[in-house]
C-alpha cells in the first residue's frame, strides 16, 4: 500500500474522532509511527559521521548504540544504510511531509540490493513508481523486491566445522537414547558406536 493511501484512509478516518480522544491519539500515533524510522536513521547517521558517540564516552557507534539506545548492530545500520539510500535516491521525499515517507522495510530491502551491487540507477528508477505508487502492503512488496533481487546464498560451513557439528549431534543422539529405556539395547548401543566413530574422526581432523 503506497504512502498516500495510507495517509487518505487515516484522514478519512480522522473525520470522525474528535481531538483529545484516545481514538484520535491512536491515529496520530500512526502516523508518527509511520516516519519515525526516517528521523531516527537521520540522527543515528549525524552521530556516526559527527562522531558524537566518542564524544559521550562510546569507543565505536555499535557499542553506543548498544548500550544506551538499546540497538544492536544490525539494526543500527539497517536503519543508516536505508535512510542513506532516501538521501540519495529520494531527497523530495524526507523534505516532504513526514506521512508521505516509505516503509522501512520497503527502504531496506532496496538498500541491500544496492550495497551489493544488484540495483543500478538505472534499474532504480524503472522500478520506482511501481514501489511508490502501487497499491499493495509493504510487506508484499518487499517480499517482491526480495526475489528480484536475492541476497547470495551464504558459502558452505568447512568441512571440519560441518563434522564437528555431525559429531556434537551424534552424541546428544546418543545420549538421549541411552536415557530412553523404550528402545532396544542394539539400538542404543548402534547410536554409541555412530557418535564415537564421528568423534574419532574429529579428533583425527586435529592431527597429533
């Protein structure tokens, strides 16, 4: 659902709460809601370029962010890459009226495919008014934006990392059938013998 439509149908809606009422401050707070993210990824941004977080006793803008914003690391620059992505793509946008912005999680998804090389320009501004304009929920469009532009699939764990875990599974195996007085003898004692072939081959992985 684009931006203005969001805003119509709370305008419309505000035709019949008066002010002061609690079903007024609900939509009020709506629309605060709506471009907090904006404001915040602004001033998270002004921190880090300005290195105010030094300044209040933070050795990095993670650990402020951390300890006193109660952001972790991944959300802190969710929040600054996307509002870097409207700095640079949609400056009309953040001067406008706050209700008019984009969802985050629209923002971020595009940000993501940009860092990585996947969305030019040009590819930016074909799919723009689609993003801006269409009439779907956010989170349609994101999950959309997700398939065009999939994040690479994460290279395979090494092998001695994929054994140990192999191993570390066979013994909670293992161990759980041992506890289990149910299964059969054989079978418990097979699932011993499977954890320790697995821990002998980890420990011959590690060398002497």
């Amino acid at each position: 659902m684009s931006a203005a439509l969001v805003k119509d149908k709370l305008s419309d809606a505000a035709k019949n709460a008066e002010p002061g009422t609690f079903r007024h401050e609900v939509q009020t707070v709506a629309r605060r809601f709506k471009s907090s993210w904006v404001e915040l990824g602004a001033l998270l941004v002004r921190v880090r370029k300005e290195g105010q977080h030094e300044q209040w006793g933070y050795a990095t803008f993670e650990a402020y962010c951390l300890k006193e914003l109660r952001i972790k690391r991944q959300t802190a620059l969710k929040l600054t890459n996307s509002y870097a992505f409207l700095e640079k793509h949609e400056r009309a946008v953040l001067n406008g009226p706050a209700e008019n912005r984009p969802s985050f999680e629209v923002v971020e998804v595009l940000a993501r495919a940009e860092e990585r090389g996947q969305l030019s320009e040009k590819e930016y501004e074909s799919i723009r008014d689609d993003i801006w304009k269409d009439d779907k929920p956010p989170a349609q469009v994101a999950r959309e934006l997700s398939q065009r532009f999939p994040a690479p699939v994460p290279a395979p764990p090494p092998a001695a990392t994929q054994l140990r875990r192999l191993a570390s599974t066979g013994r909670r195996f293992a161990e759980e059938l041992a506890a289990h007085r149910g299964v059969p003898a054989a079978i418990r004692e097979r699932a011993e013998a499977l954890a320790e072939d697995l821990e002998e081959l980890v420990k011959g992985q590690a060398g002497p």
